[in-house]
C-alpha cells in the first residue's frame, strides 16, 4: 500500500467511495450521490487552505483518503482541524485506516496544527476504535442532531492534541 497526496485522476474513485456510505450508512450525512466534480470542488477547497489531502492506493486503486478541513473559521481556531477518513469497504479492518491517518497527522504536526477534532455518528465502533487507538479522547456527544433515513442520529466529538 502506498500512501499519497491526491491526484486529479483518483476524484472519481473517491467519490464512489464516499457515494457508497452516502447510500449506506449514517457515518456521512450527505443524503445525494457527489459527482466527481463535486469531489474535485471540495479537494481543491482543502487544498486552497494549505491543508492535506492524502489517499491510499493499493495495486493502482485507490482504497482510501484521509484529509482535514478547517475546523471553524475565527482566526483562533486555525491550529485546529476537523480530520476525515473514508476507506472503500472491502478495504477496512486490515489496517490501512490507521496508516493513513497516522501519515495525516504526521503532516498536520509539520504544518503546526495543534487539535484534531473528529465526529462520528453514533453508534460507530469500528470508527471509535480507530481514533482511540490514534489517541483521540471522547469529549462531548450531541444527542439525536441529524436524521437520516428516518432514524434521528447521535453524534460523539473526539478530540487529539497533536502538540502532546
């Protein structure tokens, strides 16, 4: 597996990625399919802040991406980030999550970001276990904030201090 910055030819991949937890699951609550523009729009967006966007490609296919976007806009929070990782399903539970995130991290410590905040949709173990692994700490949960396919869905916020 090699990890990587994004590509321009890898937007649709990832985007069939992300369309399959879109149509699947609670953990993105995007209800409609993005296209590969779309994707190509939001990495540039993250980009344009001088923020990582990396995949993981295995045999020439990408399985996964990783990236961090601004956490919020007041200048007081630009050392924090709200990190985000997707891997294509048949990928997850053989440890690429892990690794890519981890080279996400790497790069966020050289650019002097302090906090990661990440959200989960709740319940989420295998997601929870991946962050507390990497040494993100539970710190807050929204009760039955969004909806999605007709079922009120909670979400749980982790923080990482990236300077301890």
């Amino acid at each position: 597996m090699v990890i990587r910055d994004v590509a321009a030819s890898d937007m649709q991949q990832i985007a069939d990625i992300y369309n399959h937890y879109i149509h699947t699951t609670a953990i993105s609550f995007e209800e409609h399919s993005v296209s590969a523009e779309q994707m190509r729009e939001r990495v540039q967006a993250v980009l344009d802040i001088a923020l990582p966007w990396l995949v993981a490609e295995l045999d020439g296919k990408v399985i996964g991406y990783a990236y961090a976007g601004q956490w919020k806009a007041r200048s007081a929070y630009r050392y924090t980030v709200e990190p985000s990782i997707y891997l294509d399903h048949s990928a997850t539970g053989k440890g690429a999550g892990r690794r890519l995130y981890s080279a996400l991290f790497e790069q966020l410590k050289a650019l002097g970001i302090s906090n990661a905040v990440g959200s989960i949709a709740l319940p989420n173990p295998s997601s929870i276990g991946l962050h507390e692994s990497l040494g993100f700490k539970k710190v807050g949960e929204f009760s039955n904030i969004g909806m999605k396919f007709g079922k009120k869905i909670t979400v749980g916020y982790w923080q990482l201090e990236l300077s301890a």
